[in-house]
C-alpha cells in the first residue's frame, strides 16, 4: 500500500520519517532511563511536526515545534530533574505485570487497523494540494469555534494557577 | 499518498501510548506516554481535515496542542506535589484511595 500513487518522493520521506517516530515511541515505553525516554519524545514530536508538513498544515507543524519541542520538553525534563530521577538506568519504572499492557495494545492496534484498512481500503489524499493558508484557520478559530477558544484560554488560565497553587512550597 | 498511511501511524503510536500507560509505574514516563496519544490524534485530525478539504481538523488540532500543555503543566504540579510528600512518584503506591 506503500508507492500507491506517482507521490514517490513523499511516500520515502513518509515511510521514513514514520520509522524513526515509532522506533522513537518504542524508546518512550521501554527505556530504562528517564531522561533517554524525554529525548525519544523530542524524536517522536519532531517527526510528527515533519507529517504535518507533509499534510501541508505548516501552521500547525511550527506550534506543534514551538509547544512541543520546545516548552513541554523542557517541562519534563524540569520534571525528571525536580523529582530526582536517577542519570543513568533505573531498575523499577516498569509495573509488576507490565506484560498484560502487551496484549491489550497488539489487540486494540489489530482491531483499529482492521477497521481502518477495511473503511478506507485505498482513498487518496487530494494531490497538488498548495499548504493550507492560515487565514481560514484563522477565520474559523474566531468565528466558528470562538467558544471553544474561550473555553481554552480559561483552561490555560487555570492550568498556570492550579500549577502554581499545587508546586509552590509555602 | 494514502489516507490510511496517516491513520495506521496514528494507530500505532496510540496503541504505544496505551500500552505505555499500563505498563510505566514512573508518573513522568506515563504522563509522557499520555503526549503520545494525544500526537496520534493530531495526526487523525490533520489527515481528515486534508482528506476533506476543511480547516477545521487543523482548528481542533492547535487546541489539542493547548490543552496538551495545560495538561502537562498541571500533571507536572501534581507529580511534584506527590513527590515532596512521599520521596517518590511511583503510582503503584499511591492507595490511599483503594476501598
């Protein structure tokens, strides 16, 4: 299903760029080393924002760079640092019965495959689509869903208090 | 390309997040795995909102990128708070609760 379409050069960069994610993903679930899983994460977020490039939703490809890579990293890596994760490997950050976590994932990836595979057998993306121009987004951030957007900065709004509240020392 | 390359890729790293949450005692390491699911479904959004030819699926995919921050940002909160009071984040001992 790969090569499906003349988009050669696009099909590469998304097998590869897909490879390195997963391979990435996997480093996050089984690493024995906190800090090793938070740079895998950087891995996994920098080739999602190379997807979305390929989707052509540059936009959403430099926040998913700026928030991502850039400030939630740097909150986890606070996060190892403030909680005194070990540097170096670390024997206990697995569940005793961690393998049940096996199954389920390899039933529910058979099971959302199945259904993919089987809804969108081999629909084609719109080729020849130019990016996606950030003035209708625009347009729909403040027209159609000016509610939700509300309704974020409010939750943004009490996420940096509610942090702040529940990590200060008093 | 394919729609369904975006989603089976979706697919997979949702499931990886899943089994991350089972499987990680550590609180960062699953609160890392939660980021995971939540990049998947970005990728659904972008793949239907380029599919259909609507900007909406970009729409929702930068509020998800928001509310993944607020998220991270108050899970941090709560995993420091957990570890001043205890020396340590480990969830499998926090039972407080169990009845």
């Amino acid at each position: 299903m790969l090569a499906a379409d003349v988009q050669v050069a696009q099909n590469i960069g998304f097998g590869l760029i897909a490879a390195f994610m997963i391979a990435g993903a996997l480093k996050v679930v089984t690493s024995k080393n906190v800090v090793h899983a938070a740079l895998s994460l950087v891995l996994v977020m920098s080739g999602a924002a190379a997807q979305y490039l390929l989707l052509s939703a540059e936009f959403v490809a430099v926040t998913q760079v700026l928030v991502y890579v850039g400030a939630v990293m740097v909150l986890f890596l606070f996060g190892v640092m403030l909680t005194r994760a070990k540097l170096g490997r670390e024997g206990d950050l697995n569940n005793a019965g961690y393998k049940i976590g096996i199954p389920i994932a390899l039933l529910m990836l058979g099971v959302m495959s199945w259904v993919l595979i089987d809804g969108w057998e081999d629909t084609k993306l719109p080729q020849g689509t130019s990016s996606i121009p950030i003035k209708p987004v625009s347009d729909s951030i403040f027209t159609d869903y000016l509610l939700p957007f509300e309704a974020l900065s409010f939750v943004l709004l009490a996420a940096v208090i509610g942090a702040i509240v529940l990590a200060r020392k008093d | 390309m394919l729609v369904n390359n975006f989603l089976l890729l979706g697919a997979v790293l949702f499931c990886i997040g899943v089994y991350g949450v089972i499987a990680r005692k550590n609180a960062v390491l699953v609160l890392m795995s939660v980021e995971l699911i939540l990049n998947s479904v970005n990728l659904n959004l972008l793949a239907f909102s380029v599919m259909h030819g609507n900007v909406d699926g970009n729409t929702f995919a930068l509020y998800i990128i928001a509310v993944a921050a607020a998220e991270v940002g108050v899970g941090l909160a709560m995993v420091l708070l957990v570890y001043r009071n205890r020396k340590s984040i480990s969830l499998d001992e926090l039972s407080e609760m169990k009845g």
